[in-house]
C-alpha cells in the first residue's frame, strides 16, 4: 500500500523528518513541539526513521501509535533496533511487529507524493550471527532487493528519497564494523541516482556526501527528539524539495545554526559517553550517561 498526495501540485515539497522518539524516554516538551510544528505548518510528508519506543514495551508502544495517528498528514515509519521486543524472545523471532499493529498500514510504507516517492530500506534484524549486541544496522540482500525493485518500477523521472533507521556506513576509519552491507547497498542507491537516504539512530543530525564506485550518495540523518541526546539538543530535519535541489534544516527549539548541528562523521553508535575521537557537533554536550528508564 502506498500513501499518495495530489499529483498536481508542482512547487517545492517540505518534508518532516523525525527519528528517534523513544516513548518511554522522550522529551515531552520536544515532541508536543514537534506535534505543533505538523499541526500548523501541514508538510506534505512526515517520515519517522525508527526508534518510536525506548524498550519496545507495549505502554511506549500505545503511546507512541497514538501520537502518530493524531497526525494529520502523510506519514511512513521504518522500525528501529528499539522497536524490536527486548524481553519477549517468542515475540522478536516470530512476531517482531506485532506491536505495531495500529499503525500497521503506514509501517515501512512507500510515500507517492508528485514527482516524489519515499522508499523504505530495512536496516534492522531480529538478530545477527555476526556480532552482540544487534543494535547496529544489517541490509540483508533480501531487504536491498525489494528497495531497488521499488525504485526501478517507478515512473521514469521520479525523484526518490530512501528512508531506513541505520546510516549505511559500513566500517569507520578504524576499521569498527558498522551496517554490514552498507557500502554495498550504498553503491546500488547511487546508481539509481536517488536524492539521499533519510537515516537516524545516532540521535545527531548530519547531511553528509558519501563517494561510491557507483558515484555520490547524499546521507541525511536526523536527530533525536528523546531525553537521550548526544552532543545536540533535541530537533527535527525540514527537507525542501525544489526541483532537483535538496536543502535540509535541522529545526530545535534552542535555535542552534544547522550548521551547529549537523555532526560531519558518522560515529559507531548512539551511546554515551563518546569518546575523544568520536564526531561531536560544536554544540558539545556529551551527557555521561542516559536518563534512567523505569
């Protein structure tokens, strides 16, 4: 199923772009903001790109499914490593979205929007052989199939925008495993000259080129709008579409420059504190360590 808006329309195109809620540990004042933000200035899409819950509990699960079907615009969320049942092992091996069930119908779901689709890409899984704990990101060649096979059946001339929970990069410069597959699946989306991949996970924003065999891949990825932050205060990507240009803003309720945001390197995951070699944003303040959760 494919959420739609009108076809006509011919101007720019704003975006939303919201990643890592964390219901069970999110910042009431920034979400309620965020909701006012949607409410008032109508974008024509909102994409969540994972982590709604902080322990994919079924109270974080409601309150999450219920802030985002008070939303009254298009929206399509992708799962994050957060979503996927911590305790009930039966649950995450054979039933890892059952919790999602009220929002099913917008769960990796593709955005046709004039000129534009918003194609979901599958980063997490409900385990790894390859490593412990699973919370960094895996592109199965399963999951990069059904993506590219998405892109190719579009109209010729759609410009296309990818969203996925985990940032592609594959290993640091230090040679620290990231999401496997990554550089693999982001040569095949910039073959396919897509307009970047939507991202979260690392609870910083970013808006970074990455260089392929296959050419250039423009990685954006958002903030948090969670109690768990990082180097930044809490926030949300505005992307506007003109034609074949991209422009993305990191909006934040403390006013902070985009530029003071957006972290130039993506780092190994999002938990504190980082060390001294880890990308920090200008902003710089690293908590010790997370919130409790209860």
């Amino acid at each position: 199923m494919h959420g739609k808006t009108g076809a006509l329309y011919s101007g720019p195109l704003r975006l939303f772009h919201l990643s890592d809620i964390h219901f069970g540990l999110e910042d009431r004042r920034a979400i309620e903001w965020a909701r006012e933000c949607i409410e008032r200035e109508k974008p024509h899409a909102v994409a969540i790109t994972g982590d709604l819950t902080m322990r994919a509990r079924h109270p974080e699960f409601r309150a999450a499914c219920e802030w985002i079907s008070a939303l009254d615009v298009p929206v399509t969320v992708e799962v994050g490593n957060h979503d996927i049942p911590y305790f009930n092992l039966y649950e995450r091996f054979f039933a890892p979205y059952k919790r999602f069930k009220k929002i099913e119908r917008i769960l990796e779901t593709q955005l046709d929007l004039p000129n534009l689709a918003i194609v979901p890409l599958r980063t997490t899984t409900r385990a790894q052989w390859q490593r412990f704990p699973w919370s960094n990101g895996w592109v199965t060649q399963h999951a990069l199939d059904q993506t590219l096979a998405a892109i190719d059946a579009l109209p010729e001339g759609t410009r296309v925008l990818v969203a996925a929970h985990h940032p592609l990069t594959e290993r640091r410069a230090d040679g620290k495993l990231l999401t496997i597959n990554g550089t693999r699946a982001m040569e095949a989306l910039a073959q396919r000259r897509i307009m970047g991949i939507m991202t979260g996970h690392i609870h910083d924003p970013f808006d970074l080129i990455e260089q392929t065999p296959a050419g250039p891949l423009r990685m954006i990825g958002a903030g948090t709008l969670s109690m768990r932050i990082r180097s930044t205060p809490p926030s949300f990507n505005e992307i506007v579409i003109h034609g074949d240009r991209v422009e993305v803003t990191a909006r934040n309720l403390e006013q902070v420059a985009t530029s003071d945001m957006q972290i130039d390197e993506v780092p190994e995951n999002a938990l504190p504190p980082r060390s001294p070699e880890e990308p920090v944003s200008p902003v710089g303040t690293v908590p010790p360590v997370d919130p409790p959760v209860h």
